[in-house]
C-alpha cells in the first residue's frame, strides 16, 4: 500500500527555503517603491524650479509679481503624488526657509511626517534657484549625490 502527502519534514524544509526568499525579498522590494516615490518628488520638485523660473521671467523676481503679490507654489504642485488627498501625499513642496527673495529661492520636498516616506534616508529634498541639489536630514552615510541620482 502506498501512501500519498508530504511529511512533516519535507513541509518544515520548503516553509524555511519560503522565509528565506521572503527576508531577502521584501527589503529590496520596499527600497524599490521608495525609490520610485522619492524619484516622483525630485520630479515634481524640478517642475516646480521650473515654474519658479517662469516666474522670474515675468517678474523679474522671485518673491513677488508686479503687482506686489507674493509668490506662492502652484497648488498643482504642492502635493506628491498630484493626485494625493491633502493629508495622505508622500512629500509637501514648498520654499525653505529663507522665503524667496529678488533673486533667490529654495525649494523642498518635504517627507510627511505621518506618511509612508516618514523617517527616510535622503530626507527633505532641496533645490535652489542656481540649480543646487541637496538633502536636509539624511541619514548618515547618505549623500545628496546617491540620493538625487
């Protein structure tokens, strides 16, 4: 009489080989989705240089239009992902502190507190009107080099 099933053993081997693909697994696919959401942010964050630059073509300056009126980032851009809830977006864009002046500014794309980028490694990314890219509250080891890669 022959018996069909798989023993105990031969569960307890193809459970821990499972494990081990799913510990080796899941890291690098949580880095890839935060990678993918950092690269939308420096996206959004270079439109919004750009809008800046628009801006000043018009204005000539960066911190108010002709009529006085300071400049604000467009609402279109404040929020990534574009489409995000206000409140459930990844990165806040908006200018660091210094507020613009005539003829500078610096933008960032800040991680949510709150959101699923919280705590990341690159941190807050900055941009300024000179075209420097830099990172505000890295981790260490990390460079605004890796991270704007």
């Amino acid at each position: 009489m022959t018996q069909r099933g798989f023993t105990l053993v031969e569960l307890m081997v193809v459970l821990a080989i499972v494990m081990t693909i799913a510990a080796i697994a899941m890291p690098s696919y949580t880095e890839n989705i935060k990678q993918s959401k950092r690269a939308e942010a420096k996206a959004q964050l270079l439109e919004a240089a750009q809008y800046m630059q628009r801006f000043y073509s018009q204005n000539d300056s960066y911190a108010q239009n002709r009529a006085g009126t300071a400049v604000t980032v467009p609402d279109a851009l404040v929020r990534v992902p574009r489409t995000a809830a206000a409140g459930s977006q990844n990165y806040s864009i908006g200018f660091a502190t210094p507020a613009p002046t005539t003829a500078t500014f610096t933008l960032q794309a800040a991680p949510r507190v709150d959101g699923s980028m919280a705590g990341d490694k690159c941190g807050t990314f900055t941009l300024t009107q000179a075209g420097q890219r830099d990172v505000a509250g890295n981790a260490a080891g990390t460079t605004a080099d890796s991270c704007w890669k």
